[in-house]
C-alpha cells in the first residue's frame, strides 16, 4: 500500500514537469531585485532570478517588446499592440488590465524608467518629417503630452540616475541581419548633458555599439569591437574614460542586454544568463514555459495563396506546384489535386519535371540540409536522395532534353551540372554579382543535343554576358563581350542559331520634367550563328545585273528561220515581265527608303526585303 502511494505521489508531481517546455526563445529580458521579464512567443512573462516556471503575464493578439521594471519592481512598461499600433502600456507585475500611456499613430518603442519612477523614456518617428530615424521622448506613466529631448536624432537611450546626462545611440543596427558590419552606419554611444547641452562620443570606433546601460559612473553597452567580432557586453569608466571587454563570448552574440539594480540579464545562444556587476561573473538562469504550444498544432491550410515554383508535363495534361513545402500535381482541366509528398516538416522546393515525363527532381531538406532528390513514376512515385551537397541553399532546376542530365545554380554563385548516369557534378561557372533575387531568377538553355548549356552572368565590368557550356569537353567560351549588357540567352530548336536580349538599343528622349535625356526600350533581341557556315540573319544583301551574253549571228538567223512570227510575240511578252519586275523593284526600293526614315535600322544597315522594320513585311 506504501508503495502504492508513493507511485502516485510521483505521477502526480511528474506530470506538470514532463508539460513544461524549456523555453529557449527569448526576448528582450529586463531584470528587478528579484524577477525577470521577457518576451516568449510574442507575450510577457515573468519568472524569479533564480529560474524555474515563468508565469504569461500579457497574451493580446499582438506582438508585446521591450519590456521593463519600474525601479520599484512592481510595474513593468512595454510596447505592445493591443489595438492594431506600437504603443507603450503598462501593467502591474502580479498582473491586471493594462494602461496605456502614448496614444500616437506612429509606432513607439520602449526604452527606460527615470530614475523617479513617474516618467518614461521612449523613442518615436512622429516628428521626424518622413519617419526615418527616430527622436526620443519623455513621458508621464499616467500618459499626457509627451517631451521631446534635446538631441535630433535617437534610436537608443538611458537616462543617468541623477537625471542629468542622456546615453543614447544616433542610429542602430540592433534589427539587421548583417553581422560584423564596418561601414559608415554603424552605431556609436554618445553621453548628452541635458543642462548644458555638452556632448561627447565615448565609443568612437567603427564597430557596433549599442545600448548604453547606466551603472553610477560606468556605462555598460553591447559592442562586436573584440577580436571574435561577436557582441559582448562591454563597460566604459566615465572617470578615466577607458573602455574594455566583460565577456566573451566567441558562438553566438549577446542579445539585447538589459540593466537592473544588482544585475544585467542577456540571452545568448538561446540561453538566458545573469551577470553581476560587483564580480562581473555570470551564470545560466534555466527558465521553463507553461504552455499549450499553439504553433506546433496540426492544422488545415489553404495553400492556393502560397504558390511558389512550378513545372509543367510535357503533354501539358499537370503541373507540379510548390507551396507550404509541399509539391502539388494539379490537372489541366479534369481529375484530382493530388499533395505528392505530404511530409510535414520537410520542404520540398523548385520542382522540375523531366522532358520525358519519368522523373520529377526538387530540393529537400529531409537530411537537414537541400539535396537533389527524384520521384521516379515508373515506379509508383518512389523517392530517392541523389547528393550530400552539405549546408547550402539551391534554385531552379533545368532539365536537358535527353533527361539525363539537369542544370542549376546555388548560393555561391557556382553554375553546376548533375550527370544521372555517371551520378557526378560538374562546376561549370561561378557568376561575379548574382545575390537573392539574381540567383531565383537565373535560367539555361539546353541545345538540342543535350550538350551544351547557355547562360548569362556579370562580368568585371557589372554587365552581363553570354556564355555556352561544353559539357562533353568541360569548357566554357565566352560569347558576347559584356561591353553590352546581354542576358537571357535560348538555343534555336534545329541548332544554327542562339538568342538572347540584349541592351544595346539608344534612343533618347529628352525628359519633360527632369531636364535630362532618358532611354527607353533598350532592349531588343539578337540572334549569333552557332558555325561559320550559318550566314548571319542580317548580312547585306545585293541585287546584282550581270550583262547579258550576245547570241552568235549564225545562231540568230537560224532562229529567227525556225521560230517565224512567234519571236515576237514572246519578245513582247519577255519585255513585259521586264517591265513589270523593274515595278516591283522599285516599289520595294522606295518602301526601304521609306522605312529608312522612319526606322533608322538598329545595326545601321541596308534593309533587306525581308527586314522586320520594313511596314507590312
């Protein structure tokens, strides 16, 4: 019967254990004498120093950020979206119904307490003419009319406890992606006098410095200046004005690091840390979520708005959509939308259907990274992953014509060749400029014997140029100088000719409104002859008359004896067919000069008769 129990009693306080979930999301933590705030999954939660289970304090439809302890500990001030906009809100830390303290269309972001505990410090882009920078404001927690500080631009900002000196950030890189950044936009921490106005820079390096924390004469603030190039938290003495390095951490930056009385909390590699500002050590804080997890329920979802890549049979009766990660065979007009993959978890992207229609090939992350991966529908659809590229991200797919071999490009630029029956990849080319959009947009032609490839990609001088590939010889040739910009190049289906855009067309016109020339259109469509022996499309013509031989006398008279009366009669009509020929030349001629005028030919040539820019050919 003991033992009984004692089961009981441990299924009874294991079961709130095992739904607890080790929330390693954070978000812009702040810290009290004895709790901590964060945001998990868009809400505010709340939590002691020392961990354990946080409990949500705010759960609106919106997102909530920065939030931040009155210096009692008993309100927090965030931003949140309760009503569709980015206001300031308070609410008591044991919970209630939150107030709001800006009322302002534009969006404001949270910053700091005064030291009083009655004002907050906030940074908006409502006076700022075209909301591109922010400016900071003072405001009532009980809202009213808000104060703009003396200074014009602010991103960032902390007030010094005796209320005198402003520690703030002009600018901030703190939402971008792009890491170790060195360039005129990155952010320095500037001291402001908000008496005499005197200011000073106290970083000045061209590294990223952000979020000045006041700690009586020292200034903590996030910094990537070390040799790791990492953001670490770094302390600058006002006294001696020196700065140096508090941590260091080399895997992952510090996020978002926020001051409290004893302590300043930051997120690191999805761990939540304390360090302390008399030893300067830190220590993990291990925090657990009570919660439904929402986002990973199993769900229906129309997918017909998601949409992305697409390939389409050769008999034109389906087409394989990607959307959601999902590919989808859609009908022409009759049968069933049928989800070819359904593997929820796994992305499947840019589908590719073979020209004889056996194999469909696209990307899947089922290994954890993209590779080349085939349904083979001879055999009832069966799937098989054909690479182990590794880490990378790769786009469309292009078949040749004898479905033995496909094309494409990856992040790194490089133009690749998948041979299926020697299972081996050939790098064709690297291109110079092809970033996000350039890379989606790529594209090759295949010729019709399945062995070259034509593409096009910058060049030293940033424009693009044609070139083929020789995937029986590995070699690749240059085609077009780039002293154009030539792009989008196609095979002619019997193999004379290749076709491409190119940028190469100059016609001014002078602008009504900007007091310059402008030009439209430049673009127009080229053709190259693929041997020698193909005459160019637009080679000179010439309509020669060669002088007529003269008939020996003999010859004549013996003609003239044998034909009788009928010679003339057929000489009459021979010069009418002259006269009528002549007609017709000069008619073609005075339309050639015509369309000269009107459409000076773009290579500066004589018009042929056949000449698309001749009115009615």
């Amino acid at each position: 019967m003991k033992n009984f129990l004692l089961l009981i009693l441990i299924l009874f306080f294991s079961v709130p254990l095992v739904a607890q979930i080790n929330a390693r999301l954070f978000q812009f933590p702040d810290v009290s004498k004895t709790q901590i705030t964060f945001v998990y999954a868009g809400d505010i939660w709340v939590v002691s120093k020392q961990g354990g289970t946080a409990q949500r304090l705010s759960s609106p439809q919106g997102n909530e950020s920065f939030p931040k302890f009155s210096p009692d500990g008993n309100t927090i001030a965030f931003t949140g979206n309760y009503n569709g906009n980015n206001d300031i809100f308070t609410i008591p830390v044991t919970g209630g119904i939150p107030e709001r303290v800006t009322n302002h269309p534009s969006s404001e972001r949270m910053l700091a307490w005064y030291s009083d505990g009655d004002n907050i410090l906030f940074a908006s882009s409502r006076k700022s003419g075209r909301q591109r920078f922010r400016q900071l404001y003072k405001i009532s927690k009980e809202g009213g009319l808000p104060e703009k500080l003396p200074v014009p631009y602010g991103e960032i900002g902390e007030i010094s406890q005796d209320g005198k000196w402003l520690a703030f950030t002009k600018r901030t890189r703190l939402f971008r992606t792009w890491k170790r950044y060195r360039g005129g936009m990155a952010s320095n921490i500037w001291i402001f006098n908000l008496e005499d106005y005197s200011s000073r820079n106290i970083t000045n390096n061209d590294a990223n410095n952000e979020l000045p924390m006041w700690a009586e004469d020292n200034i903590y603030y996030l910094s990537d200046n070390g040799p790791a190039q990492r953001f670490n938290i770094w302390v600058y003495n006002l006294n001696n004005r020196s700065s140096k390095q508090v941590t260091f951490f080399n895997d992952f930056d510090i996020h978002f690091p926020s001051i409290g009385n004893e302590d300043i909390v930051f997120e690191a590699g999805g761990k939540m840390y304390l360090l302390n500002l008399i030893s300067q050590k830190f220590n993990e804080v291990k925090i657990k979520v009570v919660t439904d997890a929402i986002s990973l329920l199993s769900k229906k979802k129309k997918v017909s708005s998601y949409t992305q890549n697409l390939s389409i049979a050769y008999n034109g009766k389906r087409v394989i959509v990607e959307a959601r990660g999902d590919l989808f065979s859609l009908p022409a007009k009759h049968g069933p939308v049928i989800d070819l993959t359904q593997t929820s978890g796994i992305a499947e992207r840019y589908p590719s259907w073979s020209p004889d229609g056996k194999l469909l090939a696209y990307w899947s992350d089922k290994s954890g990274e993209y590779e080349l991966t085939v349904k083979d529908f001879t055999k009832n659809g069966s799937e098989k992953t054909l690479t182990e590229y590794g880490p990378g991200f790769r786009y469309n797919i292009f078949w040749a014509p004898d479905s033995k071999k496909i094309a494409f490009i990856e992040k790194t630029m490089a133009i690749k060749i998948y041979d299926f029956e020697t299972d081996k990849t050939t790098t064709a080319d690297k291109g110079l400029y092809k970033y996000e959009g350039g890379l989606k947009n790529f594209n090759v032609s295949w010729s019709s014997d399945s062995r070259y490839i034509a593409y096009s990609r910058g060049v030293n001088n940033q424009n693009d140029a044609v070139f083929i590939f020789d995937t029986q010889n590995k070699k690749k040739y240059q085609v077009t100088t780039g002293y154009y910009s030539d792009y989008g190049p196609v095979f002619d289906p019997e193999g004379k000719y290749l076709y491409f855009l190119t940028s190469r067309t100059f016609r001014p016109l002078y602008s009504s409104f900007d007091n310059s020339w402008v030009y439209t259109n430049s673009s127009t469509i080229a053709a190259v002859p693929l041997t020698n022996k193909i005459a160019s499309p637009l080679s000179t013509r010439n309509d020669e008359v060669k002088p007529k031989e003269e008939k020996k006398k003999e010859e004549s008279s013996s003609h003239k004896r044998e034909t009788g009366g009928s010679e003339g009669r057929e000489k009459t009509q021979e010069r009418g067919k002259e006269v009528n020929g002549i007609q017709r030349q000069l008619y073609h001629r005075s339309r050639r000069h015509s369309c000269q005028r009107e459409n000076p030919h773009p290579q500066g040539g004589i018009c042929s008769d056949l000449c698309p820019y001749l009115p009615g050919h």
